[in-house]
C-alpha cells in the first residue's frame, strides 16, 4: 500500500522524480512500467500499478455499458491512461493532456493513498487539505468507525 507525502518539482519537460518508498512500491508489484491516468474524484493525475490499473480496465470492461456514467468513466479513464516508464534517475514523464488536467505546475505534492498514488499541483493539494479541515466533523466520523 502506498502512503507518505512528498512535494518535488517538474522540470520543464514534464518529469517528475517518484519518492524512493513509492517507486520500490510500484516495481515490487509489478516489473512493467507503471500506469498513469486522470482521476475523476479530484484535480489529480493517479499513478497505477500495471498489474492495478489492468484490474480497473476489466472491472470497467465488465460493467453495462448500456449505464451513461459506465460509459463516461471508461472514456475517460482508459482514454487517458499511459504507461509511464520510470527512467534511470526515477522520474516519470507526465504527458501534457495530463498536466492540463490536473492544472499541474512546477511544485508538485506526491501522495500515497493506498491502492493509487496521486499527484497533484502542490498548490490544490494544500487547498484540498484545508478544505478536509474544515469539514472535519464529517471526516471525523468516519475516522472514528475506523477506530483512529
């Protein structure tokens, strides 16, 4: 499971170094490169295990797609996703529809969260915490029946 924060810096290209806990994370589960995508449930890219991101793809492939929101998750998941190879100095090249979509700059915050890495502009993800803050009550319940 991948856990731990980390801010790096993209350089001009679009890569980006993945924290050394994180990257022996994803290798350990699988030796083809990893998969990065957009993710619909916040302003982020996800970064995936291929042997993950194949487990998406099928449950998706496996659900009706006679339901609209079916259809429109595939599209835009599988449409976005790319192998992302982590070179030599452990960077990943994150592609510019991709960059766009999670309005990435030069400042980037690395998270771990479980199943998925996801990388946001350092910027939103400070933004992102404040607001978890501020509906702590709601988030506190839910802390709660996890015995934290």
């Amino acid at each position: 499971m991948a856990r731990g924060r980390f801010t790096h810096s993209m350089d001009d290209k679009g890569r980006v170094s993945i924290p050394a806990v994180l990257r022996t994370e994803l290798q350990e589960q699988d030796e083809r490169p990893p998969i990065l995508t957009n993710l619909v449930d916040c302003p982020a890219v996800g970064l995936f295990s291929h042997d993950r991101w194949l487990e998406i793809e099928q449950r998706l492939a496996n659900m009706s797609q006679m339901q609209p929101e079916i259809s429109s998750l595939q599209r835009m998941l599988v449409s976005g996703a790319v192998e992302a190879p982590i070179d030599g100095q452990g960077r990943i090249l994150i592609p510019p529809h991709l960059r766009e979509h999670a309005g990435l700059e030069r400042e980037l915050t690395i998270a771990g969260v479980g199943r998925r890495i996801e990388i946001w502009d350092k910027a939103r993800f400070d933004e992102e915490l404040g607001a978890i803050r501020e509906r702590g009550r709601e988030v506190s319940t839910v802390a709660a029946e996890l015995g934290l």
